[in-house]
C-alpha cells in the first residue's frame, strides 16, 4: 500500500463530476511538496482514460489528496488510481448521478453512522463491501469519536485502541483519528467501491456540540471556535466531500439530485447554527430566537424543498426529528425535540405548501426507528433511522423499552433498541422502502447478518406499511470491481516517475512488511507484515545516531499480522526499523515520531 496506506475515497458524485481523494504518506522528513498523479478510466485495466492530471500536496494540508474530476458522463461507473513516488494506489470505483431530466426508476442507498472504532470491528462496512447492490452510500455522521482510549464503550473482546491515545483537540489530532479510522480494511474497501455522501454529527468534533460550545469541551482544554475549526479542517481534508466556500468555509449543508426521482437535502443540525441544548421544563425551550439549523441554512432548506420538482425529497440529517416522549414529556433535547418551534415551521411549511414525498433519513441514536411524521394528527412524512455501526444502544431490556416507547407514541411504527446494523433505502416511482439489516456480531470480524424489518410508503401517501419482503437491486447497479492490491502492469502510466521503488521486496523472502502506520506517528506505531514461514523473527528500532531504542525477538507463525510499537517515550525525529528472519534477510523501513 506504500504510500498510500489509507487507500482511495470518492464522493459528492454529480451527473458530470465526482470527488476522489487520497492521502500520500510522506517519506521525507523535511515537509518537503509531494507531486501525485492520478486517471479516471471506464474500465478496471485503465485503458479508457477519460481524466488525467498531476498535483501538488503538502504538509499544510496533511499531504491529502482531492480532485473535483469534471466533464464526465452521467450514470456511469468510472475506476480511478493515483501515482507517487513510482508507487501506484488501490484502484478506486465511483458512478455520477444519472442527469437531472433522467427518469431513473429504483435508486438504492446504504445508510450507516455511529461507527466508534474501539466498539467493535466494523462488520457493517464489511457487509456491505460484500453486498455491492447499491448506488452510493450515506454517512449521516459519528463517522469517527472524538474520545480518549476507554473513554466510550470499549470492548474487551475486540481489543481495538485508537490513537492517539488522549481526547481529540487539535488539528493534529483530529488528523490522526482519521488516520486510525481509513486505515481499518472494512471503511477503506467500502470507500474504495462507492462514492459516499457524509455530514458530520457531533462526535467529529465533540459530544453534544452546538455552535459555541459542547458537552465535552472544557475550558482547560482551550478556545472551543479554535477547537470545532480544528474539526472542520480535518473533516475536509480526510473525507471525499466537495469544497463549498462559495456560500461559507467548511459548510456541508447541499442538494443532490439523481434524476427527476430522488433529490437529496444534506443538513447540519450540529455546528452550523444550533443553540445550546436546554434541560427538561427549561422556560427557554419555546424561545423564538432558539434554533437547530441556524436561519440561513433554514431559508436554505424550506426554498429547496418548496422548489424541488423531484418526486422524493430525501433529507439526511443527524439528529431524530419525530417526537419522542413519555407521559408527554420529551425525551431527549439533543435532537428536534428540543427544538419544537422550528421544527414546527418546518412541518407547517411541509403541509401548507402541498410539498409530497417528504423523507427523513437519520442517525445519531444508535438505535432503529420507522416512524410517521405529523402535524396534529395530519401526516407530512416519514423517517427512517439507521442503527450505529459498532456504538451502545439499549444493551439491557430492550424489548421491554421499545414495547413502552411504540405504547406511548403512536405515530412510531417499530423501533429496535440494541441491534447494530444498517439500513438499504429503495426507491421507484411507486413507494420508497426502508431494510433493516443487523450484524450477527462486532465483537470479531465476521459477515454475517440477517434481515429485521421493512417499512414502506407509497407515493404522494404518507402512511407507514409493514411489508415481509425486502427490496432487490435492479440489474444494471452491479459494475466491475477492483481488486483489493494496487493493479500491477507491465507498462507503467505516464504520469508516474520512471524510477524503481527504494523499498521492492523479493518475492522469495520470509517476511513481507505491507506498511508502518500511521506514519508520522505520535504514540502506536503499527508494523503490518505477512510472515511466509513460522520461525523467529527479530525487529529493532534505531534512531538517527544508531542508538537502539527498542529491540524484540519472538516466534512468529505463518500468517498476516500486526505487531504494535509504543512510541511514547521516543524524542521526535527520523527512526529506522530493522526486520531480520530466519532466512537472514534484513528489512529496513524509515518513520518519524511526532
């Protein structure tokens, strides 16, 4: 993977254009510029370019890599690489949306989000690499956690350790977290088979975060605006996401439309204008002036929705907009609930204005819900929620919990407290349908999963059904996949640099090392390695004055592995690893410590 650990990333996909991202993983310590070039083709072999071209990237924007690729054909898989330092990248697989006066019938999404890493393996991602029957898929935020290691719902059976190891504050923090999480294999091949759309929620900056300020932010821990744009910056620079600074830096609220079927209303209900959370009966939570999307954005959204012509309107948002009460008090004031007058505006301006088809999808709560959306007793919508990748639900009487929840609210159809999993959302000109699919386990890698609910609605109706059928992918959404490893070919691409890579391994050899991770690194280094024999194996690290900071034999057996390194105690600077095998071949691979 050399250097392109983290893999390939697409999204944002429009009928002409689409982002694709990668990162380079510098071999200099110098912060020198690093030159990277990347093709678009229409097929897996790169025959067919259709988009080329060369970058600059450097240490300013943590050596990422993103390219806004234009004038492409709508509704059609692309396969796309990037080239450095005479190194080719995995080959990434992305699709535009079919083009705006398109009638496309039957569009599919996966929806996933709360995917906290030291929960649990990421199964989720697993699956739906597995799966391949859908169009993109949809991130609606906790895309990583912001906590310290054993901060939030560590499992002792995965034994999965973030870096680093302390609370997430700054910009060179909330790098390294993504870092962590593009280097897990289930995220980087999903990544690398779809174009995504994602919007950030609360735990990419802090828990319970509002526009100045959060539940997990202290004052000890600095200026919170410096802190959340701190967040922002990484965010942009570590996800395929398109650059927005026409109407303001950092701003992920945006319209996708896929033909004349389906547009799409992406919301920040987090950071870009919210007010603080109030407490239960606080005499502030009917304040006019209090607000869950700020007013621009809220303009923003009632014009779009008042505009579309699309049959669905599909808004993926964070945060649960229908109630959740119990003895008619509100349950939760992180999500519309506590908000109640703007959602109010929102719902009136739905109803008022004839808009039809008008869907929900949304994260946050870890859990799953189907649920009606009403104005007194009249319905607007629907809202279909997707349970988290890997965090806590409800882990004890669950069943017990949802039967009082659907007892006391009557316009939520179903809801499932402590399963993780994922939702398929099928859309046609007859209905839209919501799958849910939970995992059989998180607490070891494994793919297995099983099929919970499905919940339907039909066309200009807004009433809920129950249905035992799952949706199925229409033909032609399967495309040619790429294989896992950078291609290898005997000609290499013009863009490249001619010259051999330093580190070319011998086939023959007993130990293959596959990449240091993450590089710079700050506390764990990560040593991945393929051993082709059991037998001993010796490693050491030497610093640039060839003083021998760490040093371990062990018997290895033959297979993949992960051996981990505590750089805590080490000054920064330039270090060497050293690998000798039984067969005496020796490795050295270079990395710096922050």
């Amino acid at each position: 993977m050399e250097p392109f650990y983290h893999g390939v990333a697409s999204g944002d996909p429009l009928q002409d254009k689409v982002i694709i991202w990668t990162r380079v993983t510098p071999i200099s310590t110098d912060q020198e510029p690093v030159i990277v070039s990347w093709k678009v083709a229409t097929d897996t072999a790169m025959t067919n370019v259709v988009q080329s071209g060369s970058l600059i990237t450097t240490h300013e924007r943590d050596y990422t890599v993103k390219i806004d690729v234009t004038n492409l054909a709508p509704d059609t898989w692309y396969y796309y690489e990037f080239y450095a330092f005479g190194q080719r990248s995995i080959q990434g697989r992305t699709r535009t949306t079919p083009s705006e006066m398109t009638f496309k019938d039957s569009l599919r999404y996966a929806v996933v989000s709360c995917a906290n890493f030291e929960a649990g393996f990421f199964n989720v991602y697993a699956s739906l690499a597995e799966r391949k029957d859908f169009d993109a898929v949809l991130c609606l935020g906790d895309y990583y956690y912001e906590y310290e290691t054993g901060g939030y719902s560590p499992n002792p059976q995965a034994g999965r350790v973030v870096d680093p190891m302390h609370e997430i504050v700054t910009l060179s923090d909330y790098r390294m977290r993504h870092s962590i999480y593009k280097l897990d294999p289930d995220l980087r091949r999903l990544h690398q088979l779809f174009p995504w759309f994602c919007i950030w929620d609360d735990h990419e900056s802090a828990n319970d975060s509002w526009l100045n300020g959060a539940e997990n932010h202290t004052s000890d821990e600095g200026d919170w605006i410096e802190r959340k744009n701190a967040s922002k910056k990484a965010y942009f620079e570590w996800m395929p996401i398109r650059d927005n600074n026409e109407q303001g830096q950092y701003q992920i609220y945006r319209s996708i439309s896929y033909g004349t079927l389906v547009d799409f209303l992406f919301l920040d209900t987090r950071l870009e204008g919210r007010s603080e959370q109030v407490s239960f009966g606080s005499s502030q939570l009917n304040s006019p002036t209090r607000t869950l999307m700020g007013i621009p954005q809220r303009d923003w959204l009632l014009n779009e929705l008042s505009n579309s012509s699309a049959t669905y309107k599909i808004v993926a948002q964070q945060v649960m907009i229908a109630p959740l009460t119990a003895f008619g008090i509100a349950l939760n004031m992180d999500q519309w609930d506590g908000y109640p007058l703007e959602r109010s505006m929102l719902l009136n301006h739905i109803l008022y204005q004839g808009i039809q088809n008008f869907v929900v999808l949304t994260g946050d709560i870890h859990t799953s819900w189907a649920s009606e959306i009403r104005v007194n007793s009249t319905n607007v919508g629907v809202e279909f929620v997707t349970p988290s990748v890997t965090s806590p639900g409800v882990e004890f009487a669950a069943d017990i919990g949802a039967g009082a929840i659907l007892a006391a609210n009557s316009h939520i159809k179903w809801t499932n407290l402590d399963k993780k999993g994922y939702i398929i959302v099928d859309v046609n000109q007859n209905r839209i349908q919501s799958d849910w699919y939970f995992m059989s386990t998180i607490d070891e890698p494994n793919t297995s999963y099983s099929w919970a609910k499905s919940y339907y609605k039909n066309t200009n109706a807004n009433q809920l059904h129950e249905t035992n059928t799952v949706s199925f992918a229409r033909e032609d959404i399967f495309g040619d996949v790429p294989q896992y490893c950078p291609r290898i070919v005997v000609e290499e691409p013009e863009e490249e640099p001619e010259e051999e890579p330093t580190n070319a391994l011998e086939n023959d050899q007993d130990v293959i090392v596959m990449g240091l991770y993450p590089n710079p690194v700050s506390t764990l280094l990560n040593i991945q390695f393929s051993n082709m024999t059991t037998g001993k194996i010796g490693m050491k690290v030497i610093d640039a004055t060839g003083r021998i900071v760490w040093n371990e034999s062990f018997i290895c057996q033959k297979g993949s592995w992960i051996k981990q390194v505590n750089t805590t105690d080490f000054a920064s600077g330039s270090y060497t690893l050293f690998i000798e095998s039984e067969d005496n071949t020796v490795i050295r691979k270079r990395f710096i410590k922050q």
